[in-house]
C-alpha cells in the first residue's frame, strides 16, 4: 500500500486546518505539520481556480529550503459566486451576508493543491456545484450564532448543520467542499513517489 512506498519520504502538510490533516489520517497516509504564515491576498484580476492555485503556490513560496525526499502539499479552498471569491468571513454579519447571498441558488466551490518537491512542482484543482434551499433568516442566524464559521471560506460548512439542513444536492467531491479532494490527492502522490 501507499504507506510502505513512502516509507523512503516525509511528506509535509503546511495546513493549519484540522479538517486537512484528519484526511491525511483517514487516507493512512503519515505527514509531518509545518504549518508557515501567509497573507492570503492576491492580484484582483485572477478568477475562480486562478486564485486557489494562486494562493496554494503562495502558501508553498515560504519553502525554500526542501530535501530530496520531502514533498510539500499546500492548498487553498474558496467559494465561488456571482464572480465573487469569498474567503472566510471576518465576523458575525459577514457570516450571515454570506450565507445569504448563497441562498436558494447553487455556487462553486473550488479547492486547490500544490504539491512541491526540491525540483518539482504540481498542481490540480477541483470544482464541486454545491444547490443551497432558500434558507430562512431564522435559520441563517441560529447557524452562524451556534457554529461561528469564522474559519470557513463562504462562511458555512457542509458538514455542520446548515449542510444537513440546507444543501439539497452537490455536483462533484463531497470532501473537496470540506477541503481537499482526497480522490485527486492520493493519485497524485502515488504518481510523484512512483515516478
Ligand atoms: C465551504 C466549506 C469550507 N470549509 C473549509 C475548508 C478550508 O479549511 C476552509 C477554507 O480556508 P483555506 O484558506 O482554504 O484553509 P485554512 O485556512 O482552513 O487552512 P490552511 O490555509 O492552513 O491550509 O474552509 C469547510 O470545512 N466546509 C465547507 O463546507
């Protein structure tokens, strides 16, 4: 299995996200944290997957310093909408005028991963179609009241109450809403170590 193929590397998850590393875990596959500050801005003109893979290049740029065997995986979720990129939100109102704005209509969200070696670099993207019901304010409010989604990009999170109450179908990985696309994930490190 993957595991015994990389016993020879060290990969290195930069993810300060819990969700990010359980996937690691769940895929069996061992990381190394290391996790680097990035200011997450980036140039106004880039769209939808341009600006996750922008900001999953950025998050790997505090790297300079790779060995032969270690492989660094960085990435960046957003939600897109209206041909808005909305990233987390900074506070309560914000939360809820993003949820509304997703509200009774259907919206992308797109994750990006880089995987960076001392002499290579890849990345891949993936796009999920997530339909939202026309939510209440109500329902809005007690959400963002009791799950502060602070941390989340769009400012809910599928797998938390609004997600069960709210999301009526998605169109592509469930977990690349959650974070990462964990299909594309382990093909490509199996790729890179095989390689
Ligand atoms: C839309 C949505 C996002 N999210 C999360 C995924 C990402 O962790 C987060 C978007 O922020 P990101 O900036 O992609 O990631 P992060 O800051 O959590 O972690 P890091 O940059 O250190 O890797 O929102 C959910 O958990 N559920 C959802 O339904």
């Amino acid at each position: 299995m993957l595991k015994d193929i990389l016993k020879d590397y060290e990969i290195i998850l930069a993810s300060g996200s819990p969700r990010r590393q359980r996937f690691f875990e769940d895929l069996n596959i061992p990381v190394t944290r290391d996790v680097r500050p990035v200011h997450e801005i980036f140039p106004e003109h880039l769209k939808r997957e341009e600006i996750t893979n922008y900001l999953s290049v950025l998050k790997a740029e505090a790297f300079d310093d790779l060995k032969e065997n270690q492989i660094l995986i960085t990435s960046d979720t957003i939600v897109y909408n209206d041909g808005v990129a909305l990233g987390k939100p900074a506070d309560h109102q914000e939360a809820v005028n993003m949820i509304k704005a997703l509200s009774g209509k259907d919206h992308e969200v797109i994750t990006s991963v880089c995987f960076t070696t001392a002499k290579t670099q890849k990345i891949l993207n993936h796009n999920t179609r997530v339909f939202f019901k026309e939510l209440t304010v109500e329902e809005i409010e007690y959400y963002v009241t009791n799950f502060k989604p602070f941390d989340k990009a769009g400012g809910y999170a599928i797998q938390e109450w609004i997600g069960l109450i709210g999301i009526e179908k998605i169109e592509g990985s469930y977990f690349n809403v959650v974070g990462l696309p964990t299909h594309l994930v382990y093909k490509t490190i199996r790729e890179l170590v095989q390689n």
